[in-house]
C-alpha cells in the first residue's frame, strides 16, 4: 500500500508547528489536513519537533508506516549569523583560484567588523580562474594547493572555502573541484565548500555566501542530525527533507552541505502554504499572482506569490546581517505588526503600534490576559474579532479603538502597495496567528481570504515543498539562436529537477531569463529554474533518510549552546550628516571614507543607467584608504596650463568586472603608457564619472598607486557606451588621447600610437576586447592643463558626493519618500520625471552594446518607456519625449534611493526617473548635440530639447575650503 501521508513542521524562534497532511485529498474540505499542532522551540530542535509530532500521532491515530516524508523549515541557521553567534559560527579559510586578479579586494572586506573577525580566519591567492568564454586564465598549480592546505592544517582552521573566477560556467576544466580533491588529500578533516555549489556569478557575492555556509557547516550539520534523531524516535523511516529559500526541498544530508539554502525558508513556507490553502476556491482563480501577508507576533511579512506557485525572488543582491551575497532569495519585506505589537500614545496624542512587541510574552503580559502592556492583541479582542483571554480586562478600559483599526488597516495597505507589480488589485491572503488583527477588506486587493489552519501555513508549505533545478550558464549564440539554446537549457534544468528527486512526469520549467552580454559578441547568460513534485517511489540509500544508530542515541547540542560574542573591535562610528564637513587642506580635498561612500553612490546615480556599479571599486579604494594611501582631489582651475593630465579606465562588459576582479591592470596600462612616452604627468582625471569609472581616477591618483591629484570633474558627466562620446571629441575633431594603451592584466598589452579618429581607436580596441578576456585597462594618453580647462565638465566629484549625501540624509530621516526631490536640489538643475512601477523589459544585444527598452506604470496607469543602450537614452510618456540624452535619465530604487542600472531592471520594482540637465559642454554646439545627442544613437527623428537651464554645481572646496 502506498505511502501518502506527509509531516510539515517549521521550527521557528518562538513555537514549533507542526502539520500532518495526506495530499491525495487536497480537494475535500479537510484540504487533507489530518492533524496539526503548536509547540515551543526547544533549545535542542529535536525535543520540539518531537513533541509535535508525537502530540499529532496521539491525536490522529496515524500509522507512522504510513508517512511516506517529513520535511522541516528552520530559522536556526541564520539566527546564529544574525546573532553573532561564537559557539555556532566556525572559523573560515579562503582559497582563491584567480592568477593575477582579485589582489586588492580580499574576503570580508565589506563585512560588519565583528562578523569579519569572527569568521573570517584566513586567504589565500593561486592559480587558477576561466575568462568569460571559458578559457583558462591559468590552470591551477597542485603544488600551490598542497602549501595552502598545510598552512590551513597548521592553523586548525577546519572549514575552507574554494572560490574560483567565473567558476559557475567551468562545466570544462572544473578547476574548483580539482582544487578540492588535492586538498583533500593532504587536509582530510576540513569540510570543503565550492563556491560555485552554493551561487552564481558575481565573485564576491558568491564568496560571501560560501564563507557563511562553510561557517555554519559544523553547527548545520549537528542541527540536521538532531532533526534525523527526532524522527528515528519517533519511527518514522522516511527520507527528512530542509526546505530552501525558494520553495524547494532538499534531503537533509544535502542540505547539511548548504544549508544557507535554508536561510530563509521561514517566509517562504508561508507563502506556499497558503496557496496550497487555497486551491480550488472559488474566489482564487488558477494561475494568479497573489500577495501572501504573514503576520506573526512581532512582525508582518509580505511576499508575492507568482502565479507559478513560487514567491518573487528578490533582486541580485540580498544581505544577511550586514553581508553582501547573490544566492536565490525570497523579496519579502516586513514592517513591525503582529499581535503583540505593542499600541501607546505619543506625546502628541496619536496612537502608536509598534514596532516592539511582547512576543512570545504575550500569554503573561497582554491585558487581556491579566498583563499590563496594551497590545494588538487587546484591541482586537476589544473590537470582538478573536475569542482569546478575557474581554472583561479591556472592555471600556482601551480608546481609540476605530483610530486602531484605521492605523492597523493603513500599515498593511501601505507594505502591501510597495510589493504590487502593477496598479491593478490583486488578492491578499492574510496567514499566521497574528491574522485576526486584520481587517477584511484592504485598499489594492481584489479580495482577502483568511484561510483556515492559516496559523499553520509555513507547516503546510514545508509539507508540500517540491523538487527544482536550476542552471544559470552563460552559452554562445553565434550559431544557434536565443530559442535553441534557452530551449536546451530548459531540458539540462529539467534533467536536473529529476537528479535531484523529482518524479519525471510533474516536472516543468517555472523561471526563464535571457540576459544579453555587454560588449561580448554572441554570449548571453540564460537562467532556468524547473521543479517537480518527489518521486516517493524512488528507492533512496538508507544514510539518505536514516541516522547511524549510534547517533541517534547521542544529539546533545550543548557544544553549540548560544555565546556572546565578545571582542574589542567595533563598528565605525555613524557620522552626523547635517554636520559633517569634509577635510580641505590647502587647496586640495582629502577623501575620507565618508565621502567615498557618498561619491559611490553619486556616481551610479550619474551612470543614467550603465558604467556598471562602482561597488567594487568603492571597496577597492577604500582598502586603500585604509592601508594608508592618501585621495587628493583639486579644481581644474588649479591646473597649470603646462600640467600633463592622465585618464584611465576600465573598458568591457560589467558581468566580468563583477566576476574577474582587478589585479594590477589598471596601474600596468599607465606605467606602459608613460614608460613609452617618457613623460611624467601632473595630475589625473576620470573618463567619466558615471557607474564604476567614476572611482578610477581617484584610484590611480592614490598615494600607493601613482599619487598625483585627482581632477574635480571628467570628460562626460555622465556615463556614454563608448569612449569617443567625450566633451575632449566634441572640441577636436583630430584624435586627442594618442599614445593610448589596453592591458587584461593577464600579461597581454595592447599600444596604438596612431589613428584617422578617436572612433578608429574605439572600434579596434573594441575588437580586441573580446580576445583579452571581455574586459581590460585603458589608459588614455595625457592632455595638457590648458586644454584640460577648457574640456572638461566641471565639479562632477562634487556632484557625486552632494548626491550620496542627500541619499543617505534621506534614509537617516526616515525620508526616502522625497529622495528624489532631495537629488534634484542638490544638482539644481533638473526634476522628477516619473514614478511608478516596472512592468517590462526587453534587450537584445547588438554590436556588443545592450540595447532595450524599460517600462514603467504609474499609479494613475500612465506609462513612461526608456529605450536604453547601455545607458538610457529617452524618456517617453505617451508620445511625447519628456527628455532625451545629453541631458541623464536616472532611474532610482523608490525604496532606497541608490540607482538601478539597466541591467537590473526587473519585473516590479518601485522607481522614480529623475531627469537632470546636462553640462553646456554638450548643449552649447551642434556638433556636441551630434555626439551626445539623439544622433549620437541613431535616433534621428528625435530633436533634442533641453530639460532646463544648465546650473554648474558646486565645488566641495570652494564651498568647504572658505570655512577654514
């Protein structure tokens, strides 16, 4: 007879709940629920789970013969990252395979000090790393290994990270795992994590991620073994499943290997509870976007639910206490709600919910329950919504009963408008045990559905979890198209669905993605992500779902019992915005970190959409700064007219600069350039300041590098496609920046002495790109300070750092709502565009440049379309062009402020378009309107028609340095 009954259990900070479900009856009004429960966490998970289980089986007289799976979701794994947790967090080696590259940027930079210390132990730089097109950048040096792996023994670090350039697409020479066996040998007791198992690209990212999950190996491991005990005693032979991130399941013994796959299953198993939950009802339609609102005791999270049946998966990049990574995460946000939120009066005499709570205390310290704390809870026991302690306690002791309720309704119609994808309104499903708090009816939902057992969803949607696999590759499309591949593709991904469990005839294709390479001919990235239900027929080897007996009997986790962490370092102090001040010494501006970070994100701002993102190169410098080096900055007019200006810059596709960071390319181009020239410049100068190339300057400028001043100001003011759309090419027609020199870092240097036109130049260093890697070095030869002077658009470093400020002045005062306008004031010549919501994206990739076009909805329904290359062109409502390069279309994350370059655009995301008048140094000639212009990128239908009135922005030392 088989097998059909399956337990859920979630095992949360506060309760562990518990679900018995038989899915052969999802259809009958039971939805096949034969029994549930609630009990406390335990310090040991396996008593919790254990005494849910068992009080399940007393109650349902259910056959443990007869449970074919146990699948359990826990937030036990990134409890001990977010506490800092000593005892379950392990010390960490990192071994990088990348040759040259990736020398000044070492793991943890960008950490939270204590976590950083904590943690990271130990790394390390071999041989080794692939290029964008799979060569080898160099192969890997076994000799190099085995002296790492000794140095690691000697230094009882016991967990190791291997991490490999652009190891996610090496299905080839499979470098990582090379690495690992040779490690192996002479280190047997190190648990090992490839980077290239645990996410994708992005080399830091992915780094990041692997160090937390070879961190909570030891603790995960001993976690998943207590889960293993707990069912042993309980009987119960069957395969143990950990629910992931995004929906899926993973048999326990894999997810001991990664279990920050886990981190935040919590929410997730929410959301597919509850749409388990409403299956076949007659107000949900089939296939339909839903918006799941969980709200607990302390917290309401809010998901979308695709119509897949999966959560919306949240943008590349997600931190987790402090840290940076790029593995599958789900977009949930949270607001302080629940029912023990704790409700006051202020001082002003409005009510307050929130966002601190009674939590778990709510039993001893709500009113209604004979405690002293007004909460939630009260009110809506006061208002005859839930049946729970003693109404006497609150009734005509609480006001402001309808002032609760409105505020109550305004809270969740607010986080629930900020996750919609469109205007349209759309059904809410209200689940957990804080759901009685909610109203009925909400603005922006179509319908809301209290389900029943919603108390119990992430119970149910770790009992109904499925199979997936997912492949993100980037694959050639010169011979084959887009279709073919993606098509291949979609088979590899559903293959794999099945490798990992799923029974072949449930499996399907749920996620695509197609995503065109900048400046790389014919490759593309493409994204797959298929899923199935577990094929319970499947015979699994028995150390797959059962414990060795000698463990079952011994889980004591006292060894991993919580401990403060304790240590003398701490986090930089936040500064006061409204007071600081930056440093002018003389006439020239020392950058502190403060004002790095401001310029950062100026300078993706300013990107209008490309230059990549100056993250990196933000952490580059600041490294930098921190070893000792010293960013001078001064104003052009400070310039002799007989100064030599250097310029350099990276050249190629963002997708490798995130993945093969720099080594010391950057540097080798300016030392061949000069060596050749037997010239010695005076200062340096950014190409331009929008995206990552906005850092360079600063960062060839440095102390430690060629300590020369770095120019207040570029030569675009924004970001372009290619390097001839420069104020120098608008003035000259004659080539300007020869001698000019490219180096991949990989021992290749390109020199050209001479060209008919900075075009030609552009077009063959263009080609060449693609044989050194897809990314290289430029150094552009000098000019003089009088020409500087009179070519270069002024003060953008300045702009840069006003623009960062304003961002994070925003956040400190809880006013991003009006981020926008803050920037536009700042620059002084500009304004707010549009805002809304992207509800389409298009690309393709022609001549190396990715072309599209971006769509965004606003809350009226009107729309504004972008069509990009690169960098966004034009901004169109309508039929109407609002604004048209030179003058920048920026778009901006409404959540945050930081800008979201064309790349990231996705399917919903909250953004504002700011429009921001260029320098005259474009408007003032024709010839600057042909290269900057609509012209420029072929539009020639379209008349460029200023924004507005050109304002020169401010100095930072003419402004600072006055005051002292």
């Amino acid at each position: 007879m088989p097998r059909n009954l399956r337990i859920g259990v979630d095992v949360g900070g506060t309760n562990t709940d518990g679900v018995i479900l038989d899915p052969t009856r999802s259809s009958e009004p039971s939805r096949g629920i034969i029994a549930w429960h609630k009990a406390p966490t335990t310090s040991n998970p396996s008593d919790g789970i254990n005494n849910a289980i068992t009080a399940m089986f007393q109650e349902s007289k259910v056959n443990p013969e007869d449970v074919a799976s146990v699948t359990i979701g826990t937030t036990h794994f990134i409890n001990a990252v977010v506490e800092g947790d000593q005892a379950r967090l392990a010390r960490v080696a990192v071994v990088r395979l990348c040759g040259p590259f990736a020398k000044s940027v070492p793991p943890g930079i960008d950490w939270p000090v204590r976590l950083r210390n904590l943690i990271c132990a130990y790394h390390c730089r071999v041989d080794g790393g692939l290029e964008v097109d799979g060569e080898l950048i160099s192969e890997i040096n076994e000799s190099q290994i085995r002296e790492q792996a000794e140095i690691i023994k000697s230094k009882v670090i016991t967990s190791v990270v291997i991490n490999g350039i652009f190891s996610p697409i090496d299905i080839v020479h499979k470098q990582e795992e090379t690495a690992a066996a040779i490690f192996r040998e002479c280190y047997p007791e190190a648990d090992i994590v490839l980077s290239k198992d645990v996410a994708n690209l992005g080399f830091l990212e992915r780094e990041n991620a692997a160090i937390l999950n070879a961190s909570i190996l030891p603790f995960a491991r001993k976690t998943i073994t207590s889960f293993h005990s707990a069912i042993a005693r309980l009987g119960l032979k069957c395969p143990v499943f950990i629910t992931q991130n995004d929906g899926t399941i993973l048999l326990a013994s894999k997810a001991s290997e990664l279990p920050i796959r886990t981190f935040s299953s919590g929410p997730t198993n929410s959301m597919r509870g509850a749409a388990f939950l409403t299956q076949n009802f007659n107000d949900v339609k089939e296939n339909e976007a839903m918006m799941v609102v969980d709200i607990g005791g302390t917290t309401t999270d809010v998901g979308l639910l695709l119509a897949n049946g999966f959560p919306r998966q949240a943008a590349a990049f997600s931190e987790i206490s402090g840290v940076r990574t790029n593995f599958s995460y789900p977009d949930v946000r949270s607001i302080g709600l629940g029912g023990g939120s704790i409700v006051r009066r202020r001082e002003d005499g409005t009510l307050s919910i929130g966002p601190d709570s009674v939590g778990y205390q709510l039993p001893r310290k709500a009113r209604v329950f004979g405690g002293n704390v007004i909460t939630a809870t009260d009110y809506t026991v006061l208002a005859g919504r839930c049946e729970i302690g003693d109404r006497s306690l609150v009734l005509g002791k609480l006001d402001g009963l309808e002032e609760f309720k409105t505020m109550v309704k305004r809270m969740l119609e607010r986080i629930i408008d900020t996750m919609k994808t469109s205007a349209d309104d759309i059904p809410v499903l209200l689940v957990g045990g804080g759901a009685v708090i909610a109203p009925d009816e909400l603005k922006g939902a179509s319908r809301v559905i209290k389900p029943e057992w919603s108390g119990v969803a992430n119970a149910i949607g770790a009992a109904t979890a499925r199979v997936s696999g997912v492949i993100d590759t980037i694959q050639s499309t010169e011979l084959k198209a887009s279709a073919q591949v993606m098509e291949e593709i979609s088979k590899t991904a559903i293959q794999k669905a099945i490798d990992n469990g799923a029974k072949a005839e449930t499996v399907q294709v749920v996620e695509m993605d197609h995503l065109p390479l900048q400046y790389i001919a014919n490759k593309s990235r493409f994204i797959v992500k298929a899923v199935g239900d577990f094929d319970f027929d499947r015979e699994l080897s028995r150390d797959q779902y059962l414990v060795p007996e000698e463990v079952a009997k011994e889980d004591e986790m006292s060894e991993f019992e919580k401990q403060t962490l304790k240590t003398d370092e701490v986090e930089l102090e936040e500064v006061n915005i409204s007071t600081y001040k930056p440093h002018i010494q003389g006439r020239e501006w020392i950058i502190s970190e403060t004002d790095l970070a401001w310029i950062s994100t100026g300078c993706y701002i300013l990107g209008t959409g490309g230059g990549g993102s100056p993250y990196g190169h933000m952490l580059r410098l600041r490294e930098i700064m921190r070893s000792g080096g010293v960013v001078r900055v001064i104003s052009p007019e400070d310039l002799q007219d007989t100064d030599l200006v250097a310029c350099g810059g990276g050249k190629g596709s963002p997708t490798v600069s995130i993945e093969k960071l720099p080594g010391d390319e950057m540097m080798q181009s300016q030392n061949e350039l000069y060596d050749y020239m037997k010239v010695t410049p005076n200062a340096v100068i950014a190409l331009e300041i929008g995206g990552g190339n906005g850092l360079q300057g600063m960062i060839l400028g440095a102390s430690t590098n060629m300590n020369l001043p770095t120019v207040d100001g570029d030569w675009m003011g924004r970001a372009y496609p290619v390097a001839w759309q420069t104020t120098p090419v608008v003035f000259e027609t004659k080539p300007v920046f020869l001698p000019s020199t490219i180096c991949d870092g990989n021992g290749n240097v390109m020199l050209m002495k001479e060209a008919k036109s900075e075009l030609m130049v552009e077009r063959a260093f263009r080609a060449a790109l693609s044989q050194m890697g897809s990314h290289v070095a430029c150094a552009k030869g000098p000019v003089t300070g009088a020409n500087a002077k009179k070519w270069v658009v002024e003060y953008t470093i300045s702009l840069s750092w006003r623009i960062g400020r304003a961002v994070a002045l925003s956040r400190r005062l809880n006013r991003i709502g009006t981020v926008a306008e803050s920037i536009i004031e700042e620059v002084g010549s500009g304004k707010v565009l549009f805002r809304g919501k992207i509800v389409g994206v298009e690309r393709s990739l022609r001549m190396g440049h990715v072309y599209g076009e971006v769509v965004i909805e606003g809350e009226g329904g009107e729309k504004m379309k972008i069509p990009f290359k690169n960098e966004n062109i034009v901004a169109i409502v309508g039929e109407e062009v609002v604004c048209s390069v030179p003058d920048l279309i920026c778009v901006i994350d409404a959540q945050n402020g930081e800008a979201i370059g064309t790349p990231e655009y996705r399917y919903g995301l909250l953004v504002v378009v700011l429009g921001i008048v260029a320098s005259e140094k474009w408007t003032s000639t024709p010839r600057g309107l042909e290269i900057g212009g609509p012209k420029g990128f072929g539009m020639d239908h379209i008349e460029y028609k200023p924004l507005g009135v050109f304002r020169k922005p401010r100095s930072v030392i003419e402004e600072y340095g006055k005051e002292r």
